[in-house]
C-alpha cells in the first residue's frame, strides 16, 4: 500500500488507535505498561493526536509494538508533521519544505512577516490584536501561535511590558488581551491583519457561506506562511470544496471574496469543487505544482447573513469609516449583534429603577446602553469600531444607514461626557430628564431588534 508521505503522525496514530479499537485510556496503559513510563497518560496521547506534541524517537518504538504499525511509518509521519507549519486557523497540509529549517520553526523568522523575530510573537499578536474583544488563556495562545506554554508566557511578558498586551487573572488562569490605549496597537493589527490575519478572514468569510466544507489556499501567501522565503504576496488564490450535492451559493462566495479583498486590501480569486478525498492544489488558480497549500478551518457564523431586507442610506459614509481605519470589517462569531442588544436591555432595566434615587447614574447607563444598540446592529453587518476609533465611529455609521432617530446615540454619549466634569453647570441630570430619556433609548432597542434580523453583511 503507497505511504502518504504527507500524512502527520497525528493522524496516523488516531487512525491506528480506532482500527485497533482502543479508546485514547487504553493505549495510554498499554504504552506505560510495555515502556514501563507511568508518565504515558491519557493526556499524552490526546495532545499527540491534536497534534500538539510529537512523540520521540524512544516512544515512537513503542507505538510501533502497541499499534502494530512499522516505526518507519511513525518516523516518516513524524517528519510529515514536522514540516506542517500551523498557525490559528491554517496548517499547510501538502507539499510542505522537505526539512524544517530555522525559518520555519516557531522560534525562527517568519517568512510571512520577517520584521517579527519568531512565528510565536506572531501568533499571539495575530490572536489578540484580530480579535480585541477577547481574552486569551496561555494555552490557547499556545495553541494559536503552535508553540510551548513555556514560550508563549515568555512572549506575552515582554508584550505586556511594551503595553501591546494586557492581562488579568480568572482564578489560577491568567487571560490576555489586546491593550486598545497603546499607540502601537492600531498599526501592528493592520500589518497581521494583511499578513498572518488571512486565515482567519477567509475562513470567516468564507466560513460562512452555506455549503462551505473544505477551504484551501494555494500561491505565493501559502509559499510564505510555509516558511519559503520571498516577496510579499500581491493576491490570494483559493479553493472552496462544497458539500456533495450542496448547489453552490454564488451571490455569497462573490460576497465573501468582496469583503475579504476589503480587509486584505489585495485580489481574492477562488475556484469552487465538490468534496472528493485527495483533494490538491493543482486545481486552486493559478497554483504552480509542488508549491505548498495551506487548509483553512471555516468559521461559520452564529446566524446565517440573510440577504437583506432593508433599504439603507450611509453607504458611502461607512465606507469612509472603513478607509480611514475607524470601522473594522470582522465575520464568524463577531458578526453576532444580539450579545449587545441583550446587555443593552439590561442596562435599561438597571437605569429605569435608579431613575429617581440617582438620576446621573441611571443617565451613563443608558448612554451606554444606546452605545451596545449601535454596535449591535454594526455587528450584525459585520463591523466593528477599531482598535482606537473616534468615540463617535458606531453613532456616525449608525445614524447614516438608519435615519435620524438613531443620532440619539451621538447626543447621548456627548450629554455623558459632560457629566464627566463635575464642575460644570451641566454636570447633572434631573430625576425627569431621565426618566424622558429611558423613554427614548427603549424606542432605540425596539427599533433595533425590529430591524437587526433583516440585516446582511456590508460589502
């Protein structure tokens, strides 16, 4: 039978382990029984076929006993993985470099951004600075960047100390995140969101689409995501693999390419084929053969885009916003409006009952409330304010695409800043005007969950 010389060991071992019907337990006791190693535990065996770990060469003898399977086989599968370069939501899966090498180690340059120092700087900046509304525990940052725990906390302490990065603690587990305040944040995201961003914007984009299984890139951006050293890639070439018998979605793959050249301000060409086993990259245009390719993971989003039901103005102001790096375009699970019309509701329930006892507070929490309104239906088209946006970037876009009523959100967040001045006449507010502005975002969340299902994506 011919060996996939491609075939990572992670895969070969959970292959054999299923063929042999052993559950991950199991061939963890028989592996510390033969070794005589009780440090052979489940967890081992699970990190082995996620791929997080590569088995030595000493323990790969004695999978070879347990699993009935040559060491040859291992050794070359061990190789195999070796040369998968993976990153978030991308490993190269065929025609991988013959050997490693320092440039693609996770310590080494990386080809696709050599000012960085090593792929794992790269990694945790992608994760966090392409997803500023989230925080990020050490192990999925490890996860991220393909890399040791040991080397990712290293990382992350000199981050923080430059002000890149932020961090709290959630018990024994230390979270990090984007620091929106520093002035390195905004331009570092624009260059990994054109770089080592691009995994994750196709698989978003294209995640989404109906039908999408399988997304396969190919050119010179997978040449340098493998670790071969050369020019900046001009285009994005790429192949969608569909559900068998799904009819392709052509008005959402245009779609899907349209926003994904937005964000990666480059070409974005696909070529669509139905799902068959030994899928290549010859068929990806414009693919040279012996090149390496790269799998993207899709990332569906939480609720299919409709197409939209909703007439809007402010097209071009919205554009205006995404040009000049104030609104972001973002898809999967970002592209989700409802989290904030939800909180939104709840600050109104919390201001409506400190309306008369401590009318200020109940006024910043409906200010803030009309803020979550204006980013929830930003959201649902996928847009998001950037990393250091003017303050008034949701209510401008909000009230050009959804009429006059909506520039409520402006007014009320500039009435917020004047309570931020204790020393002003104007630095209070009436138990009635409170009460007259409850009335007013309450209008706002309605009209907004009246509209928000009827929204697609802005392209």
């Amino acid at each position: 039978m011919e060996v996939d010389l491609n075939q990572p060991i992670s895969h070969l071992i959970r292959a054999a382990r299923r063929e042999r019907k052993l559950s991950q337990y199991t061939l963890a006791r028989e592996l510390a029984t033969v070794s005589g190693r009780p440090t052979v535990t489940r967890d081992l065996v699970a990190r082995w076929e996620r791929g997080h770990q590569i088995p030595r060469l000493g323990t790969r003898r004695w999978l070879s006993v347990v699993l009935q399977v040559p060491q040859e086989r291992l050794d070359q599968a061990a190789a195999a993985a070796r040369r998968r370069n993976r990153l978030g939501h991308a490993v190269v899966t065929d025609n991988a470099p013959a050997s490693p090498g320092p440039a693609r180690r996770a310590q080494g340059t990386p080809a696709l951004l050599p000012v960085f120092r090593s792929r794992v700087q790269a990694g945790i900046l992608a994760a966090t600075l392409l997803n500023p509304d989230r925080s990020f525990s050490l192990t999925e940052l490890a996860e991220h960047s393909g890399s040791s725990l040991a080397s990712v906390d290293k990382e992350n302490k000199l981050l923080e100390k430059a002000g890149i990065l932020t961090s709290r603690r959630e018990g024994t587990i230390r979270l990090m995140r984007a620091s929106g305040d520093g002035p390195l944040a905004r331009p570092l995201a624009e260059l990994l969101r054109l770089t080592y961003g691009v995994p994750q914007i196709l698989g978003e984009e294209f995640g989404s689409v109906r039908g999408v299984l399988r997304i396969l890139v190919g050119g010179v951006w997978a040449d340098r995501f493998a670790g071969l050293p050369g020019p900046a890639p001009e285009s994005i070439e790429l192949l969608v693999s569909l559900q068998p018998g799904a009819p392709a979605d052509e008005q959402g793959l245009h779609t899907a390419a349209r926003r994904a050249e937005q964000r990666l301000k480059r070409p974005v060409s696909f070529s669509i084929a139905a799902l068959e086993r030994g899928l290549d990259g010859l068929q990806i245009p414009r693919q040279r053969p012996g090149h390496p390719v790269v799998e993207i993971a899709p990332i569906p989003a939480r609720q299919a885009p409709p197409t939209s039901g909703v007439g809007l103005n402010g097209h071009d102001v919205v554009i205006q916003l995404v040009r000049a790096g104030h609104l972001d375009l973002v898809g999967g699970p970002a592209a989700n409006g409802q989290p904030f019309l939800d909180l939104a509701a709840k600050h109104i329930s919390s201001a409506e009952r400190l309306a008369e006892v401590s009318p200020d507070s109940a006024f910043l929490l409906l200010a803030k409330a009309a803020q979550l309104i204006g980013s929830g239906l930003l959201a649902r088209q996928g847009l998001r304010p950037a990393l250091s946006a003017p303050e008034q970037a949701v209510g401008t876009a909000v009230a050009a695409q959804f009429g006059h009523q909506f520039s409520q959100i402006e007014l009320l967040r500039q009435r917020a800043r004047e309570l931020d001045m204790p020393t002003s006449r104007d630095s209070h507010i009436l138990p009635s005007e409170a009460k007259t502005y409850l009335g007013t975002v309450r209008t706002l969340l309605a009209a907004a969950r009246e509209v928000a299902g009827k929204l697609a994506l802005f392209h």
